[in-house]
C-alpha cells in the first residue's frame, strides 16, 4: 500500500476563509456568533464579551468584541487590520481572516483573501448590493477564489422577508454576469448574525429558505476541490547535507511543493539548468512516503547528483513554468509613495528575490467594474495593471493557472517594506 503525505500527516485540513463587508455590515458579529454557536470561545473571551456589552448598555452579547481586537476597532465600531481567528468542528478546522471593508482599507482586504479557498460577502438586508459589494466581489474575483458565500445578513430587522432576499440575490446575479473568473461558485444565504438565523442553527423564521446553514455550507466544502490546482512547483529552499558517518553520501533538497502531487519516479526537470532525472525518495522528516500531495513541506532525494542550489525550481518534465525577464501584472499598491514609472523594487517571488524595474503603467482599473482609467502613477490601495523588467529571470505561472507561483511582492529597496502585491497575467 503506498504511503501517501498528505493523508498520513493530515495536511490541507484547514480551510481559510476571507470575510468582506462594508461598515456595519455585522461581519464581526457574523465571526464572533460562529465562535460562540460552536463553543470555540474560550472562558475569558465569554467573559469579556458580556463585561463589554454590559457596559454598553447592550441587552444582547455584542459577538464582535470576539474580533476587533485593536483599541481603535471597539471604539469606532470597525475592523482596521486583518486579524486570523481560529476555530475547529469534528469535520475541518477553519481560518478566518476577518479584513476591513472600508475603500481606504482595500489593501488590506487583497492581503487577507490573497491566501483564502473561500469567502464570505456580507451584504446588509436593509441597503442590499453597494458600491462596496462591487469592490469586494471584484477583489475574489481577481485573486481566483473558488467558493463565495454571499450572506445576507439583518433578515431580522427585515421581518426576514423572503421578497427582499430575492431582490438582493437578482441584484447580485446581474454582478457575477460581469467576472471573468467563471470557475467561481456563489452561494447565497439569509441570516442574522445578531439573533443566530441560519449561522449554526437553522432558522424558525425563514421556513421558505431551504438551503443548508452558513456552517452547513461550509462543512460541506470538499478541501481537496476549493484549493486552485496547477503543475506541481518545487522552489528549492535548501540543500540537506548531513555530512555525518551514518549519512555520508546522502543529498536532499528540502521546501513545499506547491500546484500538484509528486510521486516516487517522476521524472523531474531542474530549473535553470533544466538538468532532468527522477525523483528517488520522498521524506517529511524522517519518513518515507511514495506520494507528496501540493502544499506539503518535503524533502526530495533525487536519482541523479545535480548542482541545485536554494532558488532552483523543480518541476515535472514536460510541465515547465514560464521563464523570463519581462512581466504583466496586476498590483495592489500599499505604500503612502506613490508607484511611478522608472522606479525599481525588490520583486520576492517565493524564495527568488530579483530586481524589478516598472516600466508602464498600462490603466488602473476601477474595482466597481465600471472599466479602467489611464494615471500616472499608483497611489495606495489602486489596483492597476503594469509592465516590469527584472534583472533576471524567475520560474512564474499566470495567477488564474497557479496562485501560488503566479504572485509577488514588491519590496522597497531603501527601506525593506512590502509596498505592494501582484498577480501575474
């Protein structure tokens, strides 16, 4: 029987979740009522929460002290940052990256999904689909997010009117006509944070919606059909060389396989050398396993004694990544300093740092999908379209092939900050 990585050491079982919502959509409130219906709250946080609401004046537990965690979060009411929250059932484990909706924040919101297998859009019964539903579509839909949960939330103070559910989904209907990504799959749901509607428990007020809970979705999610495949990518991170009388030959190469599974026998090809051999043995510390699944941390032996360095690229033969110079992108920028044509930045692309050049900025584009503008330069949380020129080549896919090795950062030369993020055409 052969031993397969991922499902000896229980890999990939997390599904993280990005959550949008314009101001006082109740997306805390929707995280927090999921922690507390599923009793991953812990014994202080509950006491918290009740000190908190009490002191409010509150005649109800306020769930979004579960979340906004930053002094400045409580006091306006708002998220700020992105903060991961975590909590478990018998069926998955979940990552909640709970990112602020405000336009301002906009780069905040990329960072948060740019890692997610799903999200939730919450949308306010009472205003329905706004500009900032547009924004926050478009930004799952740019970074290739399988699953969207659009979750209508207030019913209650709607007297859970199944009339203005179903205006509110025909509205959202006529945006998704406009992705581009049609792999995306959109579900929708009625609930109420505040009162428990349809979050954990299904609700007594809304016996004309038969869709399962907004947990029950997610539940039902298969973790091995949300992630986005591609050809499996090896960045090398590191040469083990143990050097030691009981391994005096032995030479590895250790880092995450991303996109695909890697077999024993797979004939590999090494970038950039594009030396080719097979693969000999696959370990996770120090057990062999015949099978390694995308996105787990292995350690590759190969039949061959190669000259592999960290920065090297393994990949399988016949599934070669682009190789160049020149790229297309889409970049969040993030830096207070605008982005200009001539500038250069540190381009971290997985292990690989290169030095980048902006050449072009082709047209900002305008998230609500009214089309793109022409600028000359990006200010923080634009989203444009640009060329650059890198002083060497790096092994990159599109971002609609592979997310993983389709996507950079950019760093600032002088000061080491990540000033922006980019997804690869």
């Amino acid at each position: 029987m052969k031993k397969d990585l991922e499902k000896t050491n229980g890999r990939m079982r997390n599904l993280i979740i990005a959550t949008a919502g314009s101001v006082d959509d109740g997306k805390s409130t929707l995280i927090g009522r999921l922690l507390w219906d599923t009793q991953s709250l812990p014994d202080d946080k509950i006491a918290a929460i009740k000190k908190a609401s009490k002191a409010r004046g509150l005649d109800h537990l306020d769930f979004s002290f579960a979340t906004d965690g930053l002094l400045a979060e409580r006091e306006q009411g708002i998220t700020i940052d992105v903060a991961h929250i975590y909590f478990s059932t018998k069926a998955k484990s979940y990552v909640i990256a709970d990112t602020p909706g405000h336009l301002e924040y906009t780069r905040n919101m990329v960072t948060g999904a740019s890692s997610s297998q799903a999200a939730i859009i919450l949308v306010d019964a009472r205003k329905g689909v706004i500009e900032q539903t547009y924004r926050h579509f478009f930004i799952t839909n740019l970074l290739r997010i399988k699953e969207v949960v659009v979750a209508i939330n207030k019913m209650d103070l709607v007297e859970y009117s199944q009339s203005i559910y179903e205006d509110i989904k025909r509205d959202f209907e006529a945006l998704i006509q406009k992705q581009d990504y049609k792999e995306q799959r959109i579900t929708f749901i009625p609930i109420s944070a505040l009162k428990g509607d349809n979050v954990v428990k299904r609700s007594t007020k809304m016996d004309w919606f038969e869709g399962p809970t907004l947990l029950a979705h997610l539940e039902e999610l298969d973790l091995s059909d949300v992630y986005n495949t591609g050809m499996p990518r090896f960045p090398v991170q590191c040469v083990i060389r143990p050097k030691s009388e009981s391994f005096p030959d032995f030479r590895a190469y250790a880092g995450r396989l991303y996109g695909g599974d890697f077999h024993v026998g797979d004939e590999v090809e090494v970038l950039p050398s594009r030396q080719k051999t097979k693969i000999k043995d696959i370990y996770f510390y120090d057990t062999k396993y015949d099978v390694a699944a995308r996105r787990t941390s292995i350690t590759l032996a190969l039949e061959d004694e190669l000259d592999i360095g960290r920065g090297d690229m393994i990949v399988k033969v016949g599934d070669l990544p682009d190789i160049k110079k020149e790229l297309n992108a889409f970049v969040c920028w993030m830096d207070e300093e605008a982005l200009k044509p001539g500038m250069k930045y540190h381009l971290q692309h997985g292990v690989n740092s290169v030095l980048a050049k902006v050449e072009e900025i082709h047209h900002r584009i305008l998230t609500d999908y009214s089309g793109v503008e022409s600028v000359e330069q990006l200010e923080m949380n634009d989203i444009a379209e640009l060329s650059l020129t890198l002083n060497r080549p790096i092994f990159s896919d599109p971002f609609k092939d592979h997310r993983t090795n389709g996507s950079f950062i950019l760093v600032d030369t002088k000061t080491n900050n990540t000033v922006g993020v980019g997804f690869i055409k």
